[in-house]
C-alpha cells in the first residue's frame, strides 16, 4: 500500500488527524491565492473563444497525404482578403480541416478551389460549412440563464434543508 493511501486508512479509522482549524488562516490564504491567480488569469488572459462563438468558415476534406502546411498556404495563397490566420488541423489519418474568419459565399468558393487545387482533390469533395456568430450568443444566453435558475433553486433547497446559519455558510460557499 503507499504511502498516501495508509495515511488515509489510519484518516478514516481516527488513528490519525490534522488540524485543520487549527491551521484555518493558512487554508484561506491558500484559497484566497489560488483564487486572485484564477481571476488574475481570466482578466489578463481573458478567453479563447472557438469559433462558434466568433463565427468563421469550416472546410473539411478528405486528402491522403495532404499537409497542413500546404493546405494553409493555400488558404492564406487564395487571394481572398482578410481571412485571419487558418487554423487547420488534421482529422484522423487522412482529414484536414481548415477554419477561417467570417467570409461570404463567393470568397468560400475561392478558398475551397485554391484548397482544391493545392490537395489535388475535386472541389466538390470539399465540405463547407459557414457559421454565425449569433449561434455562440444563443447557447451563452441559455447557458447563463440555466445557472441563475440553478442557483435560486439551489439557494432555496438550502434555505429549506438547513437551520438558518448552516444555509447561509452553504450559499456563501455555494
């Protein structure tokens, strides 16, 4: 048995102990470390949307061989204007997909053929696939108002379920 794993028999069994609350100022300010780091982190970092949420162009094809280099010197060879950098990424063995900013129906044309002619395939068998950017703001706005309802139940289960002082400790950690 390890180490961690007798430590946590002779735990369960009381033959063993940590103070804990004794040691309480030590554990907040852990916490409260590793939730400045968490916020620091979304405030400098901030999010890498996809592109569901940012809305952008996706072709997918089937290409033995093809490299990502070529397929995103295609892209970026097409002629079309700003398309931001191509993310491509191989899919399985033999799959490529490419995704690009936002471009309309004819500049997706140009981008698929110039694709077409670099992975030596027939544009056709190049799937296309333009996406909205409001299609990220619906599921945002579902997703948020799904955690407020959650939450007030949740509150109320709480306020319910406990005497007062331990539901507010609860809602306070929830």
């Amino acid at each position: 048995m390890s180490r961690f794993g007798g430590l946590g028999a002779r735990l369960y069994k009381g033959e063993a102990s940590y103070d804990f609350i004794g040691k309480r100022r030590t554990w907040y300010i852990f916490s409260a470390v590793l939730v400045l780091l968490s916020v620091a982190a979304f405030v400098f970092r901030g999010l890498d949307y996809g592109i569901e949420f940012e809305g952008g162009a996706v072709f997918i094809a089937d290409a033995p061989g093809a490299s990502i280099d070529a397929a995103r010197s295609a892209v970026l060879d097409s002629g079309v204007g700003d398309i931001g950098e191509p993310v491509v990424t191989k899919i399985g063995g033999d799959r490529l997909e490419v995704q690009t900013l936002s471009l309309s129906i004819a500049d997706s044309e140009i981008v698929r053929d110039a694709l077409a002619v670099e992975l030596g395939i027939d544009s056709g068998q190049i799937q296309r696939q333009v996406i909205e950017s409001s299609w990220g703001g619906e599921v945002t706005n579902k997703a948020v108002t799904g955690l407020a309802v959650f939450l007030v139940l949740v509150a109320l289960y709480l306020t319910l379920a406990f005497e007062f002082k331990m539901a507010v400790a609860a809602i306070i950690a929830l």
